[in-house]
C-alpha cells in the first residue's frame, strides 16, 4: 500500500488499542492522515495521542488523497 515517505500505517482497530504509539517520544512530531478523507479517524488518532501526552500532534487535512493530489512522492512497502 502507498503512503507518505516514512509514514507508518496503522490499521484503525490497533489505534483504538493505543499501541500505534508505541516506540515514539512524546516530544516527536507526529502527522496524522487518513487515506478517507471524509473519514473522522485522523481526528479521534489525534484526539488519543494527546490524551497519552503526547506534545505535537498534527492532523494533514485532506488525507492521503489530497497528497497523491498534489503530486507530492510516496513510497510501498516497509518502513526503514
């Protein structure tokens, strides 16, 4: 599946669980997407990663859609 050059994806039912988080410091920048971009999933991910503490959490409107959109690069397969 594409995705934004060193995203890493996550399926909805494990960022219910919290433990997308995991291995990422509170201090990091973290951008989160959806590839729906009528969906709300960015924002309740957004929404979790603030009530763990976590200190810059953005949301990319649009999603993925709007990237691919907009000509930017994307990558497949594992992240690095």
């Amino acid at each position: 599946m594409d995705r934004v050059p060193g995203a890493r994806s996550f399926p909805y039912s494990i960022v219910l669980s919290d433990t997308f988080l995991r291995g990422i410091l509170h201090h990091e920048k973290i951008i989160i997407y959806d590839f729906d971009p009528e969906s709300e999933n960015a924002e309740t991910a957004a929404g979790m990663a603030l009530s763990l503490g976590f200190e810059q959490v953005f949301i990319m409107h649009g999603g993925f859609a709007e990237w691919l959109g907009g000509g930017y690069p994307v990558e497949n397969g594992a992240v690095e």
